[in-house]
C-alpha cells in the first residue's frame, strides 16, 4: 500500500509535466524532446513519451514517426472499414507507427562479432605484452627457483630437524632415506 501511494504523485506530477491545456480545451503534449510533434498514443513501458522498440512491452507510448502529407489521407481512411485498405497502405501505416517488425527486431544483428573481435584483441596485446615484459624487462630467475636447489634444501631441512616431533620431518624414514607413506 506505501509504495502505491509512493507512485501517485509521481504519475500525477508526470502527467501535469507532459500535458497542458490550450486556450480551446485541446491537450497540447509538450513533454520530452523526443517526442518532436508525433502523436501520443498509449502510456508506454514507464509513462515517458518517448519510442522505443521492446520484446517485453510491444507499445509505445508515441508513433514512430510525425504525420505528415503522405500518411494523413491515409489516417482518415483507417477511421473507416479496414477492408477498403490497400495491403500497401496496411503496411505504410505500421511503418508510420512502428520502426520495425517483430520479426526484423528478433533478427540477429551480428554485433557480437565486434564484442568478440574487441575482446580477443585486448587478450592478444595483454598476452604480447606480458611476453614482452618477460623477455626484456625482468631479470633471470634466480637459483632459489630451480628444481635441484629446491631438492637440496628440503635434504638440509631435514637433516638440521631430525630430533623434532613436528612438521616434516615426522614424515621421514631417515634410515631408508625417503619419505614414508
């Protein structure tokens, strides 16, 4: 019940900001620049005059396009039976109102192609870049890191804490010389 009466006047301060009344009663919507003179024809996904194209919210708020000389004959042909409409003038009417079809909005526009082509040449010149690093920037690795060094300190380890009771060495056959399992 809050958030309802939360959303009412921000509809009705939405509905005074789009909409005046002109001198002879006639409401003049004078709302988002968006709407540039096309005719208002529904409330929209979220009360905007604006167009929009949405899978989820078919109608939108105003006509695609503004009428003019071509589509205004047309109009006033649609007022009547729609079996006197020409297929052509079915269709120019739909352009009028919408950009696309539902079909042309559904197709795939290979978009992702580009996302990829970004995405793959980011990853190439961080790879080229880290390699180069590699190379020229940072020094060799120094002894500590190669195997038998490794090999050789975990000997001395163990030999420097043969009497614990702890840690490594309890997991060591000192007398087989390997570790016991």
């Amino acid at each position: 019940m809050l958030a309802r009466q939360m959303m009412l006047p921000r509809l009705a301060l939405r509905a005074v900001h789009t909409t005046s009344r002109l001198s002879g009663g006639q409401e003049f919507y004078w709302g988002p620049e968006k709407a540039a003179g096309r005719e208002l024809v529904g409330y929209g996904a979220n009360g905007d005059n604006i167009y929009q194209d949405r899978l989820d919210y078919w109608y939108p708020a105003i006509r695609f396009r503004k009428e003019d000389s071509t589509i205004a004959p047309i109009r006033a042909k649609e007022q009547a039976d729609w079996k006197n409409l020409s297929a052509e003038e079915k269709k120019l009417l739909y352009r009028y109102s919408f950009r696309q079809t539902l079909s042309e909005f559904e197709a795939p526009t290979g978009y992702w192609k580009v996302i990829g082509a970004v995405i793959f040449s980011v990853l190439g010149l961080c790879t080229y870049y880290a390699v180069l690093l590699n190379v020229y920037v940072y020094p060799e690795l120094p002894p500590t890191f190669q195997n038998e060094y490794k090999e050789a300190q975990v000997e001395r380890a163990l030999v420097l804490e043969k009497g614990q009771f702890l840690g490594a060495p309890t997991k060591y056959d000192y007398e087989n010389q390997k570790w016991k399992k």
